[in-house]
C-alpha cells in the first residue's frame, strides 16, 4: 500500500489550494458525513477515497471530456 489511507489537513490544503484552518473545516464536514453514514473517523484526518469522491477531484478523474 503505496498511498496513505487518511489525509491530514496540510494535504487537503494543498490538493485544493486553500489554508490549513479551511482545511480542517473541510474535514469536520466530512468527518460528519462520514459518522452519520456510520463509519468510524479519526479527527483532523479525512479518508483519502471519500475526499476524492467528494470533491472535484475524484469527479474529474472518472469523468471523460465530451
């Protein structure tokens, strides 16, 4: 397993280009998602594959150009 599971804040700052304390706002709101659907989360961590799929990241890289 070459990638991380979790990302922390500092990655999800970088990968959408906002600051660190928006960042951790950004996991809150997942996190939240994520134990109302009834997973277990980790605070000030995000699941790497939920962000993807939550995210325009993970739509663009699925997603082919018309």
């Amino acid at each position: 397993m070459n990638e991380k599971m979790y990302m922390n804040a500092q990655e999800v700052a970088e990968a959408m280009g906002i600051s660190v304390a928006f960042a951790y706002k950004i996991i809150r709101n997942l996190n939240a998602e994520l134990k109302q659907k009834g997973f277990i989360t980790v605070s000030g961590r995000v699941n790497r594959q939920y962000f993807m799929e939550r995210t325009c990241y993970g739509a663009s890289a699925n997603r082919k150009e018309e």
